[in-house]
C-alpha cells in the first residue's frame, strides 16, 4: 500500500474517534430513559422502523442498542435484489467482499481473506446452530454449497467484530446468523423453476402446513445443475493442453432438503445439502482440464431445541443436536502408464449440547449466563490411490471433546449507558484452554443517536487438519499447533438523519497472534506452525433508507490497512477501498421492483506478490409482485456491464489469479398458493 494511503487512513481512523467523543458530550441533554422489563416485553426502539438482532447477546434487541457494528437483511432485500446465494448478499453488504477460485466461494471482511482459507475466522449460524464443520473448520460455504435456499431466510444478522465471548472458537471478524422463516410464515405450496447463463438450472419446492395440535411443519427441498462454461487459462496455453481452453468440466449439481418442526415450546430441525464441483483449472498439479478432478461437499444436522419463558424475568433455552460433514475430492494425475487416480476421505460426525439462561436483575439489567459441550464422533481423513494400483497414504482420525461455560452482564448504571461485561471459558482434550472476554457500552445520547465503544478477544482453534494431516508426500503434522489469537477496539457512531434515513461511522483495530499459516520445514515439508502476527484498522461508513419516499437504498464506504506485522506489508487479497451502493424503485404501483446494486473493490495483492487491478461491478435485478395472483417472476444480470477482472487464488494453482465470470443472466419463475 502507498505510504500516503497508509497514513491518511491511520489519520482518518483516530480522527473518527475523536469526533464520536466529542458529539458524546453536547448530546446529553436528550436522554432517554430505558424501563420496564426486558425480558417481558422487547426492548425500547430508537428508531421503529429497524428490526432486530439477536445474535449479539442471545436475545432480541435493536440494532441501536445491540454491542456491536450490525447490518440485518431481510427476506424483502433478498426477494427485492434477487439474492441467490449467501455470498451474493454479502458482496452486497458494507465492509464485505467475496472471491472465488472455482471450487469455492470465501468472504473477506476488514482486510482478512487470505486465499485458501476456508473461511475459518468467521462464525456461521443457522438459527443459532454453528455450522463450523470439525475438520477443516469451514463455515457456512457461500455458493450453492451452502445448504439452504435463499426464499427460506427471514433475517440474516451480521453481527461485526469479535464472539467468542459467548460463542467460542472462529467467531473472529464476524458472526453471521442466518433466521430461517417459521412454518406459520410460509405459503401452503410454493414452486420455483429458475434458468441462467452457463447452462444453469435449479427447482425448488416448499410447503408450510399445519398438523394440529399446536405443530406446524415446513418443508422444502431443491435440485440445482449447472453445466458451466467453457474457460481459458493463459498459464497452460499449449498445444498438449487445448491450448489453455476447458470444455465440459466447470460443471456443479446437489440439492438442499430442509424441515422445520414447531410444536408447543419445541422446535425440531433438519438440514442436509450436497454439491459436487467439477474443478477446471489443474489444481495440485493434476491434468489440466480433466473433467474426472472433482470434489463433494455434504453437510446437515438435526437439532431438537426448547424455549421457555419461565416468568417474565426469566427464559430458559436448551439445543442438543447431531452434526455431519462428507468431503470427497478425485485427482486425476499424469503418468507414463496412464493415469494415477488419488482420493480425498473426509468423514466429521459429532454430537453436543447448548443451554442458556437469562434473568432480569432488578435495577440492573439482563444475566445471561450458559456452556456448551461438543464430543467428536469421528474426525476421519484418507489420501489414498485408487489406480494404476491401491496405495493408502494417510488414514487419521483424532476425536475432540471440547466444553465452555460462559456469562454476560447487562448493567444500566444511568438511563443513557447500558454497559455489557462477558467472558467465556473454553477447554479441549486437543486444545489449551483460552479465556475470552468482552466490554462494550453503549450510550444513547438521544432518540436519534447512540455511541458505541467496544473492545473483545477472540481465538480460533487448530483444526483437525492443520493438526493431523500427514500424508508422507508434501505435508507433516503438527500436534502441537496453538490458537490463533485475536484483541480488537472499535468506537461507532449510530444516528437518525431523516425520518426514514440511518448513518453509521465506525472505526476498528485489530491485532492478530499466532496465526496459523503453512511454512516449509527441513526437507521441503509443508507444515501448519503458528507464525503469523498481523494488524488491521480501517474506517466504514454507511447511509440506509430511504432519502425520499420512493427510493430505497444503501450506500457504504469502507477504508481499511491490514498487514503483516512482521515486515509492513499489505496482506494478500486485502483491498484498501471498498465502495458500494444498491437501490430499488418501485413501478407500476409496485408490481414491478427494478433494483441495482453497485460495488468497487480496489487492487488487491497476489500470493505470488502481484497485484490484480481495481474494479466496478454492478448487478440489475427486475421483480414482479402481484403481477398475476399466484406468479411472480423475477430476472437479473450479474456483472451487468461484462467487466473483465481477476481475483487473487491460494497455493496449489499454477496461476496466482484467476479470471471470474464475465455478463451472466438469470430468469426465475415462481408459483405460489393464494392464501
């Protein structure tokens, strides 16, 4: 990064702070008192026409007064943008980006996507259920591997900064918890075929239906195939490999199934996704354009979770569940005799259970106190050959057991602060344990504003993975890994600007330890060591609503400095300026919702230590409602303008950049029951 670039944001990042400090003091002369009973009725609202969160401290509260940077999307944003995947609506969000290497989509936030991480520093919920599989400690994949069908989705909470206070492990940079729609909020019978650009396909069908006696069931299963595009890889342009051109092997198809039972103070759910990827572009040295190289991702749970209001100062809330997590991969390798045919096993089963209480204190605020305990079934990894001859290279299986116990303290000492105290224990028979605690205040200078200023340390365990993996090739265990560890600040200013308009200013500093990165040991082996210190600070600032009646909007700027703490320089994959703005208008008496979405990325450093070039993206997305009393159709373009840019990729590509997806189009029907 320019060093001029550097210093304006480090200027611009405490000058922020001193301005959230000094409109602190003249606002005190419209305090507004906070009565009654939180747990009897919901909270105040500064501003009513912004929903709530509950991922910030386990019960429901405006984003105002909630102890973190939160954005909430809602089903209407998702319906009105055409969001199709989990990392289209966070490529839409302040602060976010997401990249793809053609296996997988990864999020970035505050400068953090290092290539080939699988998004381990964040924390992915589904209705309060971690999704973090126990071997790689992946979250919550961003494409159509993630399990879940966008018209399912009621809210989704991102909840910024640090978690794991009250979640544990991952929670670094963001906790992000996806609230699915109750079976009494969906349609009888809803169907959706939906048709795009590279050959893409998908069907879905849900029901909402009521069984009597106080239980309401929804289901809703999927199918989705997409055949792919043909690609060119300047890297491999020879006349032995097509002259870097691949047909016939981009390809993905799976399906989702999700089932929600709701029946009395119970709740039962099930989830199971599966999504193989064809995977084009010679990844760890295989034949280039091979359609044999593949990988299978599954993923599900069932979970039986109660809820009771004991009084109404009190709540009790129990989860216990089943997780599993499938991967398999073939690599397709060229040898004088043939082809040598390698597989990767991944098998992770483990069970657990979660519970939590709160109780209003009199006078003081909310305790909220509660642990968890998580038991490996099996953390199983194979790499073995299947052909020219049978050859077991690894074959590991290392179960965790793992607890923590945590409490939060909501305190009110005077009607304009609401200050937060929790801190978190955690221990594994793997892992050290690690202490993680949390201060946040709150100060609602008025009706109109709130000040925030927040400071949390988080960690990240090792993973199976990084911890066992030794395949007598390339790679060495290393069972001694450590956890990575995370000390943020953040100050944030929340104000009112119109009736129906919001502004946000943030400013945040991290400071990383013990990251776990790969280092070439003696004799050439790969191993996971902890090695790594990085630093992060950066300034984000939104303006949401709606300036005039008619037109719905949010823009945001974010700009940040992440880099290595040993040598200065900027992280790979971490732009420096992010800009966004998406807005919808409502035609023909609102049957028709035309809405785009624009975003900026600046360039972004390589892994080879290239730079890929800034650039301006923009999505159009056209929706009908109530267009026909039981249709509705909806038609969109990504990359509307056709623009060419590349994103960084991580190691075990030839190439240190890949090229993304040029205009594509989409067109969904959906039928639905009038109800």
């Amino acid at each position: 990064m320019l060093p001029w670039l550097t210093t304006y944001t480090l200027r611009l990042s405490f000058g922020l702070a001193l301005v959230v400090v000094a409109l602190v003091a003249p606002a005190a002369r419209s305090q507004q008192p906070d009565t009654g009973s939180e747990l009897a009725s919901p909270e105040s609202v500064l501003f009513d026409s912004l929903p709530v969160v509950e991922a910030a401290t386990l019960h429901a509260q405006t984003l105002q007064n909630a102890p973190a940077s939160v954005t909430v999307i809602s089903s209407e944003d998702i319906r009105r943008y055409g969001f199709r995947t989990l990392g289209e609506v966070l490529a839409s969000v302040r602060g976010f980006y997401v990249t793809y290497d053609r296996s997988y989509h990864y999020a970035g936030l505050r400068g953090f996507s290092i290539p080939g991480d699988y998004n381990t520093r964040f924390l992915v919920m589904l209705n309060g259920h971690y999704l973090t599989e126990n071997v790689y400690s992946s979250n919550g994949f961003f494409g159509q591997d993630f399990a879940l069908d966008m018209h399912l989705i009621k809210r989704i909470e991102i909840v910024r900064g640090p978690s794991s206070a009250l979640y544990g492990s991952n929670g670094i940079f963001a906790t992000i918890n996806i609230v699915t729609r109750s079976p009494v909020e969906t349609k009888r019978l809803r169907v959706s075929t939906e048709t795009g650009s590279f050959g893409e396909r998908k069907v879905t069908l849900s029901s909402g239906m009521n069984l009597g006696h106080g239980a309401n069931l929804l289901v809703s299963t999927s199918l989705f195939h997409n055949e792919g595009q043909s690609l060119y890889f300047p890297e491999f342009d020879r006349p032995e490999t097509n002259f870097g051109r691949v047909r016939d092997a981009d390809a993905e198809r799976g399906y989702h199934a999700f089932a929600n039972l709701i029946w009395r103070k119970w709740s039962f759910t099930g989830l199971l996704g599966s999504r193989e990827k064809q995977i084009p572009t010679g990844w760890y040295g295989t034949i280039f354009g091979d359609p044999g190289n593949r990988i299978l991702d599954q993923r599900g749970f069932l979970e039986a979770a109660y809820t009771r209001d004991i009084d109404a100062n009190r709540k009790f809330r129990w989860r216990i569940y089943y997780d599993r997590y499938r991967y398999r991969a073939r690599y397709d390798y060229a040898l004088e005799t043939g082809i040598e045919d390698r597989r990767d096993l991944t098998a992770g089963d483990w069970v657990g259970s979660q519970l939590a209480y709160d109780v209003a204190i009199p006078h003081v605020g909310i305790l909220t106190v509660g642990g968890e305990v998580n038991a490996d079934l099996r953390t199983l990894q194979r790499h073995f050959a299947v052909s020219p001859g049978p050859v077991e290279y690894l074959h590991v299986d290392s179960p965790d057991v793992g607890y923590g116990i945590f409490a939060q303290q909501q305190w009110q000492p005077s009607p304009a602060w609401t200050a937060y105290f929790g801190v978190r224990f955690d221990d594994s028979k793997d892992h050290a344990h690690f202490i993680s605690p949390r201060l946040a205040l709150v100060y609602r200078a008025s009706e109109r504003s709130s000040y925030k200023f927040m400071y949390g340390r988080a960690f990240r365990h090792p993973n199976a993975y990084e911890a066992f993996y030794d395949d007598d090739l390339t790679q060495r265990a290393n069972p001694g890994l450590g956890p990575e560890r995370a000390q943020t600040l953040e100050v944030a200013a929340e104000r009112r600007l119109a009736k129906n308009l919001d502004g946000i200013l943030t400013t945040y500093h991290y400071w990383l330890n013990d990251l776990i990165e790969t280092v070439s040991t003696e004799g050439d082996w790969l191993q996971f060591r902890n090695v790594a210190q990085s630093h992060a600070y950066g300034v984000e600032a939104e303006l949401s609503g709606r300036p005039v009646a008619w037109i719905e909007m949010a823009a945001s700027l974010a700009v940040q400095h992440a880099t290595n703490a040993d040598h200065g320089m900027a992280l790979t994959n971490s732009p420096a300026r992010i800009a966004k703005l998406r807005a919808s208008v409502p035609l023909l008496k609102n049957r028709l919702m035309p809405a785009v979405a624009v975003q900026y990325l600046s360039s972004r450093t390589t892994m080879l230590g290239d730079n890929v070039p800034g650039v301006w993206l923009a999505d159009l997305t056209f929706t009908t409602n109530a267009l026909h009393p039981n249709f509705d159709l909806q038609f969109g373009a990504r990359n509307l303008l056709d623009r060419a840019y590349y994103d960084p990729v991580g190691f075990g590509l030839v190439q240190d950049r890949l090229r993304q997806d040029g205009r594509a189009l989409f067109l969904k029907l959906i039928w639905r029951t009038r109800e």
